[in-house]
C-alpha cells in the first residue's frame, strides 16, 4: 500500500481537502505525508499588465505565508496521529504542476493527493488546471478530491 503521500497545499478550503483525504488514508496505510507548498512567483512575473512589480519585501510576505500554511497543515495531520514533512519552494522558472511532479520523482511519492475545484469550460480553459496537468504527467497515482458545493 501507499507509505509516501505528497500532498500539495496552499491553505485554500479546496486544498485542506485533499489534506483531510490524505491524512485519512495515511492513517490508514501508515504512510508519512510530505506536505508542499510552492511560492509561485512565475505567475506573478507573467502578468505584467497587472502592475505588479514583484518586490523582495512581497516575496518575503509569500515565502512566511507558506511557512504557516505549511505548519498550519502539518499541525492537521498529526493532530490526527500521522506523519508529516513539510516543503517550501520558490519558484519563478517552471510551472507548478512540474514542480509538483519534479518532487514526487525525488521524494518517491506513491501517491499524490490534491484538492481541486473540478472546474469546467471556460472557467478551466482560462484559469487552467495544475490539477489536470499533474494527472496527466504523474508516474504515480493521483487522487483529486472535489471541492465541497456551497449551499
């Protein structure tokens, strides 16, 4: 069964989702979770029309922001009894779901769990999915928790 679980987090109810499945199937398989946070700051260069000029003080605000939602979800999982690693990485060169794959190879994840929102149609087409995209170039298996309907 599953002993590695990588489980990309960004605070987002969506995201402690996914950390709510993986930490039950961790639970259940003994496995450790390795918790990732990116700092996307590829994104944020890519928009130039926003008018934001990334600054070393925003970076500093994005890098302690994953620091508390990495040990705010670490504090989660082994408050229900299981293991977990935590991971911060800046990134300003590739995209998320490559760095997500590119750690699941180095760590040697079994298993990765994400929260995603199931968006369709134009909404997907316009925001994209690094969900669907870790789907498609993952060498392990991937489980996609769906966001909860409001209402």
């Amino acid at each position: 069964m599953y002993t590695k679980i990588l489980v990309p987090v960004d605070g987002s109810p969506t995201s402690l989702q996914g950390l709510a499945e993986a930490t039950q199937l961790a639970k259940l398989t003994g496995a450790t979770l390795k918790l990732l946070h990116v700092i996307d700051l590829l994104s944020i260069t890519m928009v130039p029309e926003a008018g934001v000029a990334l600054t070393a003080q925003m970076v500093d605000q994005l890098t302690e922001g994953g620091r508390q939602i990495l040990a705010d979800a670490k504090a989660r999982a082994e408050a229900d009894g299981v293991h977990a690693e935590t991971q911060l990485i800046e990134n300003a060169a590739v995209r998320v779901c490559d760095v997500v794959i590119d750690q699941a190879k180095a760590w040697g994840a079994e298993l990765i769990v994400i929260g995603t929102h199931g968006r369709r149609g134009v909404g997907r087409m316009l925001l994209g999915s690094d969900a669907e995209q870790v789907v498609r170039q993952s060498p392990v298996p991937v489980l996609l928790v769906r966001a909860k309907k409001e209402g």
